[in-house]
C-alpha cells in the first residue's frame, strides 16, 4: 500500500503539495494558531471537531496533528476512518470501538508526546443521528486513551452533545490571493509557465476549493503551459463525463483502454473510487442495456468488497473486465 501512496504523491499534484506540518497551511491562520496553543500541552488536548466546505485544508490539518502528537510513527496509532465511504456505519463504529479500546501503553519514555491513539473520522456529518449518538458513547468510554478528530462539511448536522464534547474549528474558503499564489508556487516547482488570467479563471471555477484548484492546474498543464484555453479543454470533461466514458469503452468490449482512463481518473483527477461506483451506476442504467439489472447484480458485489477494504484499484479493474466479457457474452 505504501508503494501506492509514494507513486500517488508523486503524480498528484494534491498530495505532493499537501503540507506536512500546520505551518505551511495556506490561510486558516486563526485555526493554525489555535492549534499551536492546544498543542503545547498534548496531555491536555481535546477532542477536536473541524467544519468547513471542500478542499480548504481539515484532513490535512488533521494530518499534521496526528503528525505533531504522535511523531513519525502517528500511522500505527492512527486509525483513519471515512463515514461516507464506509457503507455500513456499523462497521465504523466496530472499528473505532475495537481500536479505541486498545489501551494504548507508553512504552516509550523518550517521547512524552507519544500517548494517544488517534482517531479521525471524516465526513462525519454523514453519519446518522443514531450512529452519532453511539459515537458519542465511544469517545466517553475511550478518552482516556483516545483522542477523536472529527471532521464534516456541515456543523449543522452534527448532533449537539457531540459538538459539546469537542473544540470546534470553522474553516472558511480560501481568498482569490492564497488560491493563486499556491497554484504559482506549484507552477514554478512544476517548471510549468501560465497565464495570469488562466490562474483567475481557474479559482472562478472552484471559488476557494484548494483542492479542485490544484487539480484542474494539473490537468491543464500537460504541456507545461497553463493557458484559459488549456484549462478550457481540461474543464470540459466533467468526472461524471469521464466515467461515462470509461463505462462505455469497456461495454464496448475495449478492455485495456478502459483500465487505462480509470488509472488516470483515480490518479490524476482525484475520483474517488466510491464515486466512480456511483456514476458508473447512473450510466448503466441511462444506456439502456438489455441486462442492466445483472449489472446491478455485479456492481452490489464489488460494492461490497470496496466497503469491506479490498484493494480498490484492482477490484474497480476487475469490474471493468466483468462488464467487457458481459458484452463480449451478448454477441
Ligand atoms: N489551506 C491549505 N493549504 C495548503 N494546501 C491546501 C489547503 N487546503 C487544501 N490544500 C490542498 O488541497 C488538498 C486537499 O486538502 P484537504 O484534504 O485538507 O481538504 P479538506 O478540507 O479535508 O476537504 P474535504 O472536505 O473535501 O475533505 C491538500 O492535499 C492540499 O494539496
Ligand atoms: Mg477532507
């Protein structure tokens, strides 16, 4: 798996730019300074919980926590866990119960620093007020060890005795300057030349999300040149747009070329493979095939085998390679 991070990082713009420490997170300086504080005193810190919209830096402020708390080793005592992304909430609260419980020993004397396990929860406010409530239940019966990170869009749909047990962080979006000035540095690390006007346009498009910023940069800069008109044509095709595409090449019996596109989507333009599910379910059934159910049938399984922490690259080429012998069957 960590080959696969390494390689990621270093064809994602989004994660070879992800900052590793609180200091090089652009703006949010009020949240950036306030963490500092809490962190002087990690015997102390609270249960954080961190609002905003997309793209504006919460994971990766959650990251450089976990960094700062637990040192270079934090992902041994980290578990991160995705509300949304995990179908079942009862499997979130399986998995934070049973790392929770792990009294966490301090082995280590010569790093004080070193006794909480972490855990951060994103996208919580996907969650369920039940699942909140019982989540509630297991951060009062593990804080002793444990320290919980949570983080959503919306403040509002986090249940009220869960907020009351946490510090709150509101970021807000980013402001047309940090947005272009990053996407310049990046620039210039990339040896890649644009135009001015190129940059607004692209922090139009994304109004403060970081993240879809970096990411259209990358599309548009194949060339080395990011030009209103490269961005253009790397905005043309929408995520949705290019699954459809990858769906009907493999419909179509053209494997290979389908496997290759799903790299780029989930590589370089950042698809999830949860969402890559979602859309390619939406094709399916506008494409009007004669057996959309029994395609229904196979995506439920792979579905299940994401959800259940397969390999997620491999299960989605699998899939690829299901619906191209599906069509190669109906001729
Ligand atoms: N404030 C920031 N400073 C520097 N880089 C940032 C900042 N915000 C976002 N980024 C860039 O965007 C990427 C995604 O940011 P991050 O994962 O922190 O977003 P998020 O706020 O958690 O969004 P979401 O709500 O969608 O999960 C980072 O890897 C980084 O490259
Ligand atoms: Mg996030």
């Amino acid at each position: 798996m960590s080959t696969l991070n390494n390689s990621l990082r270093n064809t994602m713009w989004v994660e070879k730019y992800r900052p590793q420490d609180l200091e090089q997170i652009v703006n949010q300086n009020e949240i950036v300074d306030g963490i500092s504080n809490l962190l002087k005193n990690p015997e102390a810190i609270p249960h954080l919980l961190f609002a905003g919209p997309p793209g504006v830096g919460k994971t990766t402020a959650a990251l450089c926590i976990a960094r700062r708390l637990l040192g270079e080793d934090w992902r041994k005592d980290t578990l991160e866990l995705n509300a949304s992304d995990e179908r079942g909430i009862k499997m979130v609260r399986e998995r934070v119960k049973s790392f929770a419980a792990v009294i966490k020993l301090v082995t280590d004397s010569s790093n004080e620093h070193k006794m909480y396990r972490l855990i951060i929860l994103d996208e919580a406010d996907e969650m369920t007020p039940e699942a909140q409530t019982a989540l509630r239940r297991i951060i009062e019966d593990s804080s002793k060890t444990t320290r919980f990170l949570i983080i959503c869009n919306y403040l509002s749909q986090i249940i009220d005795p869960l907020q009351s047990r946490c510090v709150i962080f509101r970021f807000t979006r980013l402001t047309e300057k940090d947005v272009v000035d990053h996407m310049k540095i990046i620039c210039k690390n990339e040896e890649t030349s644009f135009e001015e006007k190129a940059l607004a346009k692209i922090y139009e498009i994304t109004s403060g999300d970081l993240r879809l910023s970096i990411n259209i940069l990358q599309a548009s800069a194949a060339t080395k040149h990011v030009s209103i008109s490269t961005v253009h044509s790397a905005m043309g095709m929408s995520g949705k747009a290019r699954v459809s595409e990858i769906i009907r090449l493999a419909i179509s019996g053209k494997f290979n070329e389908s496997r290759i596109k799903l790299m780029e989507l989930t590589t370089v333009f950042g698809i999830s493979h949860g969402d890559f599910l979602k859309y390619a379910y939406q094709e399916i059934y506008s494409l009007k095939l004669p057996n959309p159910n029994k395609i229904a049938v196979l995506m439920a399984e792979y579905d299940f085998r994401l959800a259940t922490g397969a390999h997620p690259d491999l299960q989605l080429t699998a899939f690829l390679a299901q619906l191209a012998l599906q069509a190669s069957d109906q001729q």
